[in-house]
C-alpha cells in the first residue's frame, strides 16, 4: 500500500439492536483495523452519502479506495467489487510537449502512454509569453471576488486542463479503459505551468525578485480542477524550488536517484532549458537556465523535436568519406533532432569539415582529394554564408533538403560551451572533480538517444569511461510515475526541496571565463578531453 | 489558541533576489514558527490565491485565522488588521426550537443570543413525520447520481438552512456585525436533526435496528452548506451515539461537567423526550426516551413552552386557599409550561385536591369547609370528567380560561412515574443510591425554573437535599457553547461518546415494575420520600 491510491478489503458485522453503530463509523472502525497504522482518516462530506449507500448495499463490506495525502488518508470511494485495474497517470507537463504514461498502480507496469502538443502554444510559444497573456487582461479590481480569475489565465487553465482531459481519454482508451478510471494523476512541470495549470497567477514569476505563488501545491482531487479523470482522483503536483527551478527538474532528481545515493552523482536535464544537478543523499546542487540554447527543437532551423523522420543518427567514415544518417521510423528526413545533431557536428569535426572552432571549412583550400571532394559535395554557399548539406532534396520529405548553416553550427557550439562551463563550474564550486562522480544521468529528449562519445568529442559532457553515463529519458515523467507509486518517492520530493542549494551562474565570473574557454572543439585546453583527437594548430 | 478559530499574527521577510520561497510558502513556513507547534497546516485550494494576495500587499504580514480542525490546523482566511472581534454561534438545533448564542470566540462573552422556531414543523411536528417526509418521495433510482438528494430531504435541508441563517442574520445584527463575520458554528441536535442539517438520509433511522448514517461527522465549512456565515467558518457538528442518542444529550453531558469529575454526578434533561445520564470521568450510563410524554408544551392542553403569558409558577395556601399564579413577562395567563404545571400538581396534591393516584376528587365528598368551597369555586366536570380551573375567563388571554383536564393529570403522572423509575432503574443498575450523587443536573426547557423542591413533593425527582440539584437551562446549547471555545471539549466530546453506555429502558422488565409503583403521589412506598407529607390510606 505504497501507491497514491489504493484499494483496502473491509468486512464488517452487519448492524443489529445490541449493535447500533452508524454506518459511517462502522466503515471507519473497519477500515482503521484493516490499515492498522495511526493515520488520520478523512471521509469527504460529499462522499458520505454515496459510500454509505455502497457500503449498505454490499452487506457492510466491500472494498475502499484510499487516497495516501500528506496529511493522511482520505476515502475516495468505496465499490462492491474489487477494481480490475486502479489506473494513475503520471504528466510531464511540458511547455510545448505534454508526454503521459497510464500505470498500473498495484502492478507498477505501462498500460498506455502517449503525447501531445501543449495547445496553450497558441496564447504564446514560451513561458514569458503565456505569462504576459495570463495577466495582461487583468482587470484593476480593488478588491476582486475570491473566485475572480483573470480571463487570461482562465483561458490559459481551460486550454491545458482541456489537453490534459484529452490526452487521458486517449490513454484510457489504449487501455481499454473510461477516462474516470483513471484513479490518479501526478503532474511534473516546471514553475509557470504548474500555476497556469491551477489557474493561479504567475504575475510576480518573471519580475524580481521572481517570486512564485507557491512552489508546494495543496492536496488536490481530479473534481476542483474539472478533470475529467476521477473526481476523487488525487492529484499530485510535483513542488517546484523558485520560479526558474521547477518541479520537472524535482522530478529528474527524484528519477536519477541521486537523492538517495551515498555516492555523488550528477543529473544534466536539457529539456527547453538545460538544468544540472551534482548531489547526493547529503546535498543537493543545482544550476538551470544557463546552458543557453537548447538542444531539442528549435536550435537549428532544420532542427526538431525527436519524432517521425527526425535524423537521430549521424556518422561520416574517416577513410571512405560515405555519410550515413537515420531517422526516426525510418522515414524520408524532415528536420535534424538533439541526437542527431551532436552525432552530425562530431562527425564533422572529426572529418574536419569544420575547424576547432566550428566554422565551417573552405573547400578549395582542402589538401585531401577525398576530403575535398566530400566538402565539394556537401557544402553550399550563399552570400558568403556556407551551409552542410546532410540529405539532399531527392531523399527528403517533400524535397525539402536538410542543411546545417553556419549560424546553427554558430549556435550549437555556444550550447555546448555553456553546457561544459556549467558542469565544470558546478563540480568546482562543491570541490570535487568529475572523475569523483559515480554516475551522470542524462535526461531530456536529448538524453534519449544520445551518445555520450560524440557529446565528449564535442567537448560537451566531461571525457569520462562511457560505462558512467546512463540516460533515462524524459525524467520528468519517470518522477512523475515514481511518485504515483510509491509512498517514499513522494516524501523524497519534500526532502529534495529542502536540501537543495541554487547556484545562481548568470552573474557567475567563474562561469564565464570557463565558457570562452569552451568555446572551441573540444576544448581551449585539450588535455582535459585526453580521448579526443586534437587538431588546435593543424589547420 | 484554544477556541475553534483563532487568529495568528504573522510576519516574514520580505522576497529578495537571494531569499525567492514563494509568496505562500513564506507564509506557511511564518505560520508554522509562529504556531510551533507539530500539526499539519492544510492552505485550502482555493484559498491560496486570495491569501497570498493580502499577505503581499500587507508587506508579507498581517493575521492568520486558523480552523483548529482534529486533523490540524487550516487556514480559513488573512486579513491585513487584526480582526476586531471573533464572532463564534452556538446553535442547539432542536425539533420544534432553535436557540443560538453569538460568542466572542477570543474573550468568551456572550454577544447575543436569539431563539426561532424550527421552520420543518410545516413538514412534520415531529422526527418520524419529518423522516418520513424526507423520504416519502425518494425515486427508485438504481444508481443516484452523486450529488443526487431526495426532494424531500432537500426541502427539509433547505428549510432548516434558510432559518439558521435568519437567526445567524438576527444574532449578527444584533452585536452590530455582518452575519459573515461570524467565523465558526457548533451545532448540536438530535440524530435526526443532525441528518436532516446535514441533507443526508436518515431512513434507517426509525426502522429496525435504528442505524443513523453517521454519528461523527466531518470537518466542514459553512460554504458547503450554503450557510451565510463567513463560508471558511468551521461547523462543528456534535456527535452523537445512535439514533435516539443524540448530539444534544453529547452536549448535555459536556455541560453538566460530569465527565471531568471524579465524583459522580446525574443529568435529567427533559426536552422533546427526557434523557438521563449517570456517571464520572470513568464511565458514563444513559438513557432516553423511555420517560414518556415531555413535561414542555404538548402534554397539557393547555400545557405550552415557557414563554410570554406561560404560568410558571403556582401556590396554594394551605391555610386560606388562596390560589396564586405568575405567569411569564407578566401576562395575562395563555397556558401552563413544565414547571408551573410541576408546582400546580405538587399544590393541587398538598391541598388535597386531587389524590395519591392524581384524580380530582369529588368537591360534594369534601368534609373541611374551606377546601369544599375552594374546590367547588375550581373543579368543573362536564361529561362525567373533572377538571381544574386555573385561571378563569375573565383573567386569562383573549377569555380562553386555563383548564387542567383530568386526563391531563394523568398524562403527568405517567410523565413523573416513568421519570422517576428511569432514575430509580439507573442508579440501581450502578450499584449506588441516589445519596452517593455529588450533583443533580436538571437541564431543558423544564429544567430553567423548576423548582425542585416542588417536584420531590410529587416523587418526580429523589428526595435529597434540595442543594444537590443545580438547573443550566438549555444544555445542548452550554455544550455547542463549551467546544467553540475549547479545545478540551471538543476533545471530551470524543470521549463521552466512546465510553458512554446506553441502557435500553423499554424492554427493561424491573424498570416496568417500578414504574407502577412510581403511579403515586409521591409513591406507593412512602419512606423514599420522608420530606413529603403522606396521604396514603387517608382518604
């Protein structure tokens, strides 16, 4: 009975003259010795009458769902049968992506998962955006109603609650289920999307000191959000740190372990932000923000989210020169996506198309025929600017040919510079040096695919054995299951909160000195990356 | 911070760039200091936003008022100033009655008080007629919907709702103040009352083996009931112990202090029915309504509820005959309430005018001159029955002369044989005698100004020194009053209900026995009332 929410057997003497007790407090009595522990037990008023009526109905016995909150345990229905299945979905409520899985929650195992786009993108493509719209219709009420709203951010709530609502009929229906077996609901977002999701104003998020309304949401049910899963059906918000920290990142740190680690690992999330955490069960440090441009969608013109026809996988041959790319699905390329992108610039520098400092070669000035002839091949030129042409117009979705510009490979190693200086900030300012680390857990749809041995080439993530990385994923939603099962997972998120230390890099000096010197392939200084070829003077 | 709401002054620091908790965490994590204590501190849904609006533009201080509910504490409301008074009603939501106190929650002192007709009597004068009316119409739904109420049950809701809230407007305006400045309510009643206040089923109720649907009800806020009050008021709601063992009794005993005593003391409560309750901090012995007909309006035809124009008290001189009556707020004569018709039969009996068996003798058969013509001037007989003229035409209300009909005498004699036996039967299924009890408590309607002494003479109550006897008046009201104001009590309720035992009187052979022998003034056994002049075998 570690789950959110879990079904107890009660069995009860049916009432007689010499034993008059209330039916409620006959299904208490029961339902206490049947949990056996001193927690505090809520029957909800509006549940009274209903849950009696079963309960009578059944013969005084039956089976009670039990929400686990906080504050104790709280009836949520009481059925004459055993569930088939108690159903919990765990949200990552992305800013642009909203990805779910539907759990078993007595079994742990997938029932369905799914995605789909956050329809709030329409009110803005960005958090700064959508908070600007959340408040500038604001009326200037002295003294508003307590149920006033502002029509912005009711407009905001209704769009993602309506997302939410439809993203859970269709893991219900994969499962064969009703929306309102759904039983549960974890959500895992950052800061501004867990208030935009509440419907409550994120005005002071984006204004100093950047002050969030509240970072530990109350215990929730599915009925005061008007989720159309259970109305009963507890809902969990993971708790977020300040407003640029928020409960996603609550939920990779959960999810990767390290808060409950003796050893010291490190958690790099590049998600809409890049975020990394370097902790263990004694402390917690973290940065976000800083990492500059993500790597997911967004960076490169032809980059994109990972997804059908998304190149995911990028090599050049060192001798022959042959280029080999695959997508996701295995479909004509559309766009270039994290993975892929790490995978195609390595390669290029490897091949030294492009120099130490990214910038695409001159082909006429190459030595090597074969190499010139590949160049030749692949490098287009217009109004002075080169670009890399890695699927031609013949083999890609709608003739549409993908190409790296020098402004993407500009961006692209900016990212990675950025990424170094904060992992290389972080493990100076706790004292320790990456060889001290036992794992570095790798996560965002970055992290899915990723391989570690073209991001060290890059000079991105630290040269350290491959055995250290390990990626897990989207780990905002692996939080987001975790605390949908298991009791310990949702204390562990308060105790992360608590013991988590915010470095703060964007006025860090430290930081940026060591982003200038990141700035080249690998690196300035190339014996911090011994594994990777170095051609600083060989140009 | 002992009664049901308190008010807490709160202040933080304000938000810097170096100290970002969000606004409502702030206020938790200055909340929680101030209270220092280790219960959980529940920030309701939708109050959040509200509450972190006041508590930012009061510069992150002001006061918290908190609902000490039994799973912790809650926050009801953040006000800017401190609160200038804390209004608290106590209510005994009786079936013909409501009867209210505004208290000053923080100082104690009474800031009004009012009293109103039960508006359901239009639906039923009495509990099974209201039962029946709440039910009669329930439709034969195979799976109600889950706010689904019988139409019935909703009237009766709505009814009893709309009459609190006209004496919550009354006592409010009263002590000049909205009636949403008042921040809690208490509430005690019968079983079926508490039901029906509730809009919750009480079928079962009246039909074997009488099973309410709840005796403990939950925490609630005057919001969900669609009170007036302020709707983060906490209603309290006294627990009863079955259904005929209601939450008024509960109260009773809290009142009566016996309880918390180590001594043993009784409490007779006549109200609708009679309840009495032996016992100490130990144990707790009760019963009810065996006691038959109520001593308050309704058993006498001319009987009515002390109120203006009720004859509360009456004398005969034994010397002169001469008849004294006074009635309440000095009016001409309407009726007779409990204590005056106790003082009435007591006079009647000790001028000898009506016999050991309560029958009004024949004037003709007198003997003593001046009685012959005392009881001549009195008695009327019509049909063959004789009754008592109490006041004549000319100086009663509106001409309607106040008449003690025989059958009247013999309905209280019923009442005092059974009061008396149900004490007898008590105190001897304990073991004790009536000379081991510390304290009497005499409480209802009948129990304001009685006269005890009066009563004795009847053999209605133990012929003990008068100064064991102590009269509350309403104590269903003292107890809603006590547990506003205290925690302990509201604690003692809890106990009282797990360690009182109910003795069941009407199928109580001994208690049978001696009811008949309690059939005489002042009994068939005349040495259990030494103090009481006998007239058995005088006639």
């Amino acid at each position: 009975m570690k789950s959110i929410v879990c079904s107890v057997r009660v069995e009860a003497a049916p009432p007689a003259l010499h034993d008059n007790t209330a039916d409620l407090d006959r299904l208490r009595q029961a339902l206490l010795a049947a949990l056996a522990d001193d927690r505090f037990l809520t029957i909800p008023f509006e549940r009274m009458v209903p849950v009696a009526r079963v309960f009578r109905e059944s013969g005084f016995a039956g089976y009670a769902l039990l929400n686990d909150q906080e504050q104790g345990w709280v009836l949520a229905d009481f059925l004459a049968e055993k569930p088939q299945v108690l159903a919990g979905m765990a949200l990552d409520l992305g800013t642009t992506h909203l990805e779910a899985t539907l759990l078993d929650l007595e079994g742990g195992n997938v029932l369905a998962s799914g995605n789909l786009e956050n329809s709030q993108i329409s009110f803005g493509a960005d958090i700064l955006s959508r908070i600007h719209y959340a408040t500038a219709k604001r009326r200037q009420q002295k003294q508003p109603a307590p149920d006033f709203l502002d029509p912005g951010l009711r407009e905001l709530q209704e769009t993602i609650i309506a997302a939410i609502n439809e993203l859970a009929g269709q893991l219900a229906a994969a499962a064969g289920l009703e929306a309102h077996a759904i039983r549960a609901l974890s959500v895992s977002g950052n800061t501004t999307m867990a208030h935009l999701f509440l419907g409550i104003d994120p005005y002071h998020i984006c204004r100093e000191p950047y002050i969030p309304l509240f970072n530990c949401a109350p215990a929730l049910e599915a009925g005061q959000l008007k989720l159309a899963i259970h109305r009963a059906a507890p809902v969990w918000i993971m708790p977020s740190v300040g407003s640029y920290f928020g409960g996603d990142l609550i939920s990779g740190i959960l999810a990767s372990g390290m808060a409950q680690s003796n050893k010291t690992r490190m958690l790099i999330d590049v998600g809409t932000n890049a975020e990394v955490v370097i902790g263990n069960r004694e402390w917690l440090i973290a940065c976000a923000g800083a990492a500059g441009p993500a790597l997911e969608g967004g960076v490169a013109r032809m980059g994109m989210r990972a997804g059908p026809g998304a190149i995911e996988y990028v090599s050049i041959d060192l001798e022959s020169y042959d280029l080999t790319c695959r997508t996701i699905a295995n479909v004509p390329a559309r766009g270039i996506c994290g993975s892929g992108l790490i995978d195609l610039v390595a390669a290029l520098y490897l091949s030294r198309v492009i120099d130490i400092r990214g910038k695409i070669r001159d082909p006429k000035k190459e030595q090597d025929q074969a190499r010139a002839a590949f160049m030749k091949a692949h490098i287009r030129e217009r109004d002075g600017m080169r670009s890399f042409l890695v699927v031609g117009e013949k083999e890609s979705f709608e003739g549409r040919a993908v190409l790296l510009e020098q402004i993407d490979l500009d961006a692209m190693i900016r990212s990675k510079a950025a990424m170094y200086a904060v992992l290389k900030t972080l493990i100076s300012q706790v004292g320790l040096d990456f060889s001290d680390l036992e794992e570095i857990v790798v996560a965002g749809a970055f992290g899915r695919h990723i391989n570690p041995e073209r991001a060290i080439t890059l000079g991105m993530l630290p040269d350290l054995p491959l055995s250290v990385y390990r990626a897990i994923g989207n780990s905002s939603l692996r939080g987001a299951e975790e605390v949908l099962l298991d009791r310990a997972s949702r204390l562990a998120c308060e105790k992360i909160v608590s013991s988590i230390t915010y470095l703060e890099l964007n006025v860090n000096q430290e930081f940026m000195i060591r982003f200038s010197g990141a700035r080249f392939i690998p690196h300035t200084d190339s014996s911090l990356f011994p594994s990777v070829p170095s051609f600083n003077g060989r140009e």
